[in-house]
C-alpha cells in the first residue's frame, strides 16, 4: 500500500476509454434500432402456423374456395389439410 496521491490517468488512456464507451453504446443501439425495426411485422402476424393450426387453416381456406376437403393428393402436389 502507498501513501501517495492517487494515480492520473494520462490523456491517452482516457481518450481510450472513452472511444471504448462511445463504441460500446454505438453497438447497443445499432441493436436496439434492429430489433426495433422488426416490431410493427411482429405485432401484425396472426400467429405461428403449427401442425394442428395449419391442417385448421387449410380445410377453411379448401371450404371457403369450394374445393373438396377430402379430395385424394394429386402427385407433385402436397395438400395441408389431409
């Protein structure tokens, strides 16, 4: 232990710190403004389409456009809701 004044940083070093602090909050809110940016399309999503959403979703839209529900898979084609 000394009994002597405590050290100063010198001029250099606190530059260095600085720049080191304004970097680090330049890189929070470039992050920030990214995940920001992407909210309103977040809000606006109805929801995740998991299987059984999905399956629901379809039979609504084959009901809704007149097509058969149960109608055999042609091939080359996947249908969700069978």
């Amino acid at each position: 232990m000394t009994n002597g004044p405590p050290e100063v940083p010198s001029a250099s070093q606190a530059r260095k710190k600085a720049l080191l602090g304004f970097l680090a909050v330049v890189l929070t809110l470039v992050f920030a403004g990214w995940k920001l940016s992407s909210w309103p399309v977040r809000l606006r999503y109805p929801g995740e389409r998991n299987y059984v959403e999905g399956m629901r979703l379809a039979e609504m839209l084959h009901l809704r456009g007149g097509l058969p529900i149960y109608a055999p898979a042609s091939a080359g084609r996947l249908d969700a809701a069978i």
